[in-house]
C-alpha cells in the first residue's frame, strides 16, 4: 500500500493521464451537444427534426415560379426574390441570405435540362440547414417536372426486410452512443492504464530507483502489485465517472455496475500484460510498440465477437435481450484469464535477476 500510494501520488505529475481525464470528462459532460454535431459530419439529415428554420434563401430567376412556390409553402425557410445573380451575392456578404439558389428560366414543360445551382456559405450550420429544408422542395420539383415531361421513373424492388423502410426511425444517434461513444470513453481508461503501467515499471528500471526500493523491506512482488493496484483502479473509478455524467445528459443507462466489473477485469487483463513485458523487454519503447499492436491485433480479431469488451459493453448499457447471462459469461472468463496471467506475471517475478536489470 506504501507503493500504492507513492504511485498515486506520482499520477498527478502525469500531463498526459491528466490531459486524456480532461477530454474524457468534457466528452461525458457535453455528450448530447457532441452527438449531435459528431452525427451531422457525415448524415446532415439527422438535424432535421430540431427547430432550425432560422435561415434565409435567396432565390434568382425562375420566372415560372413552382420551385420558388414549393419552398415557400414548406414554410421552413424565408424567401427572398432577385432578379440578378449579382444582387444576390451583395446580399450575401452583407449577411441579409443565408445562401443562394439560382434557377434558370427554363420551362417544366420542354425538353431541355434544368440545371438548378445552389451557392452555400463553407464550415456554417446555415449549410446545413439549408441542404436539409431544400431537399424536399426539391425532390417535389423533380417530381412535377417528371410529370409534366411524361417522364416515368421504373419502381424498383429492393426486397428490404420487414421493419424498413421510409417510416423507419433514423437510428444515427441510437448507434453513434451505444456502438461507439459509450465503449470508447469507458475502455480508453483501461488502455491508457496499460501504458501507465509500462512506464511505472519501466521508469523504475531505467532511473536505476528498482535497487533503492528493494533495498527497503520489500519484495519486487509487493512492488509490483502496488503498481498494479493503481494502474487498474484508477479505470474503472473514470468509467463509473463518465457513465453517470452520461446519464445526467439524458442517455439512458442499464446494467452501470456490471459494465464497470467488466472494465475493471479488461484493465486487470491488460496491467498484467504491460508488467509481463516490461520485465521480460525493459525498453519502454519496445513495450510501448508491442503493447500498441497486441491492443490493435486483439480487438480488431475479435470485434465481432459478442462476448468481447466493445461489444459486450455496448450491449450491456443498452439492456439487450440475454445480456446478463453473457456478462456472467464474459466476466467468468475475463477473471479466469486475470488469475492465470497474474501467475505468469509471479513466476517471471521471483525468476528475474534484478542485478541484470
């Protein structure tokens, strides 16, 4: 406990431990605002369903006006006229439109193409506000003029399972928390965890202080586990953290206790590694490189797997349907695996000559 202690206090003067706790900690803090934004990167359309009608579209031409009439009879954007593409650029850098669609005089009846431009501002939320309230409009007009042509697009049969379809619900969000953001920010602990253990062995080892403390009455097992003790406790302590701040930011979450047992037997797992190689390789380098593509080769090998930590916690803050029995599973097996390889890690101990180190 004495080495327990020291370690704990020496975590403090870890700028890197504590950059990573302050970015976990704003992530849980401000998940909801995050998700949203994070979403909308790659689907825009996942914005549609919040109140943002406050923009304004310059439209120039379209003398026939049934675009212009379909945009403003959606009623989720204002409308403003411009006979010149000019005009409505001035209007544009002096903040009065948000964008500009320019539509040619061309008739919905002939035969020629329409070929509608639309000018948005770079890296604004208007963009996407725009992209999102113009797409129905748009798609009606395609439509009407494909009516009006006597243009007949083929229905095509996708066979789609029974439960899609248009009035399916976008699950972006569903999936972006439970699949990605959850499994992330409570097992980057447990990988950092790792690397805290490989420089807590082999800092003593390079700093030539591993003589200094066995000097002391205390064995190079009790040494070992006081820096176990703290590399492993400290993940699961953050997860049971960022787990309630989540659920403060309104994501429901089930089963906080279970998927904190399985975080801290996943962090267990992976100390007792990072302390095997530390004493086998003592580089810190080298461990570092191994332990990065032994992280990288286990999980993305297993991924799929559905009693694997990634999925597994995905599952079990979502409440799945045999999640439980799986878990018991899982962490029976994970405890197995933690009692086996902290004997290796005990054997390596009493074998290494601490001279030769």
């Amino acid at each position: 406990m004495i080495i327990a202690k020291k370690e704990f206090m020496s975590l403090k003067l870890e700028k890197t431990l504590i950059l990573a706790i302050l970015i976990q900690l704003f992530i849980a803090l401000f998940s909801s605002f995050l998700v949203v934004g994070l979403v909308s990167f790659y689907d825009p359309e996942v914005l549609g369903d919040y109140n943002l009608n406050d923009a304004t579209i310059g439209i120039v031409g379209d003398s026939e006006g049934m675009l212009t009439a379909l945009i403003e009879s959606d009623g989720k954007l204002r409308v403003s006229r411009f006979e010149k593409l000019t005009e409505a650029e001035g209007a544009f850098f002096n903040g009065k439109i948000d964008g500009i669609l320019v539509i040619p005089n061309t008739k919905e009846e002939g035969n020629d193409p329409i070929e509608v431009t639309l000018l948005l501002p770079k890296n604004s939320i208007k963009a996407t506000i725009l992209t999102i309230h113009l797409k129905e409009p748009l798609e009606k007009f395609e439509e009407g003029v494909r009516s009006l042509r006597g243009v007949e697009v083929p229905a095509i049969d996708l066979d789609l399972p029974e439960g899609t379809g248009k009035d399916k619900r976008s699950t972006e969000f569903f999936e972006f928390i439970y699949a990605l953001l959850i499994p992330l920010l409570v097992l980057t602990p447990a990988f950092i965890s790792g690397g805290l253990m490989i420089d807590a062995v082999t800092e003593e080892i390079d700093r030539k202080t591993l003589y200094m403390l066995l000097v002391s009455p205390t064995t190079l097992v009790e040494i070992l586990d006081g820096k176990l003790f703290v590399a492993t406790i400290i993940a699961p302590l953050q997860a049971l953290c960022w787990l309630t701040l989540l659920q403060l930011n309104g994501i429901e979450i089930q089963n906080m206790m279970l998927t904190v047992a399985v975080v801290l037997l996943v962090t267990a797992i992976l100390t007792i590694i990072c302390a095997i190689l530390s004493l086998r390789l003592i580089d810190r380098g080298k461990v570092q490189l191994l332990y990065s593509l032994l992280l990288l080769l286990l999980f993305t090998a297993t991924y799929t797997i559905p009693v694997i930590p990634f999925n597994l916690i995905a599952r079990l803050t979502l409440g799945s349907r045999g999640v439980f029995w799986d878990s018991i599973l899982a962490i029976a097996i994970y405890t197995l695996c933690t009692v086996i390889l902290y004997g290796v890690l005990m054997k390596i101990s009493s074998e290494v000559d601490v001279s030769n180190l």
